[in-house]
C-alpha cells in the first residue's frame, strides 16, 4: 500500500487499526505487521504469520543477511500442494527447502522433505526481521549497472502527490541496458509531466528517474485480481513510447 494512502486511511478511520498484509496465490498469507508498528515501519509487511516461516535465500539456497534483498520463500499449512494439472509449473515453484535449512526447523509430524513455494518475488529484512517487499524478481529493471523496483518508482511517484495511478516499467536502451518509463492513468489538479519530473530529481538517484512519462487519460489496465497489470500496460503503451512527455 502506498505510503500516502496508508495515511490518508489512517487520518480517515483514526479508531481502526490497520493492519498491513502480504500474501501469495500460493499460500493464501504469509506476513503482517501488527497496528502498533505502522508509525515505525510503515513501509514493512512485517513478519511471518503463525505457523509459518518465511525466509529469504540467495539463488544458492542461503540465507541473505540483513538489508540483502533475496528471494522469499514460505514453508508452513498454509503453502498449497500445487498448481492444478499444471505439474511443470508445480515443479518451478514448489519445491523442497535447501537441506541447510531443514534442521533449523523444529517440525514433527510432517512429511520430509517438506514442499515450500518459492515466491518470485525480491524482499529484504531489517536488522529486527521485518520484512520489506522490494518486487517482482521479473518485473526488475536493469539500468545502468542497477536494478530499479518499478514499486520503487511508483511510490516516489505517488509521494509527489502529482499523479492518481501510476505503472512503472522497463525497455530495452542500447547504453544503460533499459530505461525506465512512468506510465500515468491522469494528474491530479493542475499537475504535469515536467513537474513531476522535476520532483522525482529532487528525491531519487538519478538512474531511477524515468526517462519517459507517458499520460494515459484513463484508468490502467488490471489483472484479475484488480492489480494494475504491469504486462499489459507495457504491451498497451510500447508503440507510443516514442514522443511521449
């Protein structure tokens, strides 16, 4: 959730406790963080839900120190058995945990070795354990000698206050690998591109700020589940790269 929705939720519903989620198709939940630790990590999705654990690995299979991002990984109840009828997409994401791991897990009962789904997504700890989500290991973008989370961008650019929706991804550039382009749904108030622009300077580090920005005019194409669906904004707005603002 971005930041500043999470605050204008919060300034909306004072007497609710929010509590901030993280969950796979494949496992239904795996983190929260309690209400009490919004106002100091708001930017986390917390810990492990009971009964669970979650780690996160290097391409190895070792786990990665604090502030190192890394895949996550979920063993517990809560991992499904697999995707139905489809065994070889089941085979590249379930699959057993690394051997080094098995012995830190205090478990009787369950069938060794274990299945755990292994996310595809990039997440990193803090030096207490929480979690924070960094991306898609897919949707990465690799700009000059970097890798750049589209989310990265997105909630700089939504800090801005400048834009309604916004969808950030990578395309291919011959000097820095890729270039990151902005694509905005529409501005709020009087806002524009060259605004932003020069707002997005001020806050990130000059690879991270989008080469392009393209203005939509409408809504942002989602996926089924009501995500902005990265693909197909790509997809939507490749040919109109080209003279964009």
């Amino acid at each position: 959730m971005p930041k500043a929705t999470l605050e204008r939720l919060r300034e909306e519903l004072p007497a609710t406790r929010v509590y901030l989620m993280y969950g796979l198709t494949e496992a239904f939940r795996a983190t929260y963080l309690p209400p009490d630790e919004l106002d100091a990590r708001p930017d986390s999705i917390g810990k492990a839900i009971p009964n669970n654990e979650v780690f996160v690995l290097r391409e190895d299979g070792s786990p990665c120190a604090p502030g190192e991002p890394g895949e996550l990984v979920q063993r517990g109840p809560m991992v499904a058995m697999g995707y139905w009828n489809d065994p070889v997409r089941t085979a590249e994401r379930f699959r057993p945990l690394p051997e080094r791991l098995v012995d830190s897990i205090h478990v009787r009962g369950l069938p060794l070795p274990e299945m755990a789904v292994f996310s595809g997504d990039t997440v990193k700890t803090d030096q207490e354990g929480y979690l924070y989500f960094v991306g898609r290991r897919d949707e990465m973008i690799k700009t000059s000698g970097y890798r750049v989370s589209p989310m990265e961008v997105e909630e700089a650019a939504y800090a801005t206050d400048l834009v309604q929706e916004c969808c950030a991804f990578g395309v291919p550039h011959e000097a820095m690998g890729e270039s990151i382009v902005l694509a905005i749904s529409d501005f709020k108030g009087k806002g524009s591109a060259a605004e932003l622009l020069t707002k997005l300077k001020l806050v990130c580090p000059a690879y991270m700020v989008p080469a392009k920005f393209v203005h939509l005019g409408s809504t942002l194409p989602r996926n089924q589940n009501g995500k902005i669906d990265r693909l197909a904004v790509r997809v939507l707005l490749t040919p109109r790269e080209e003279g964009s603002q």
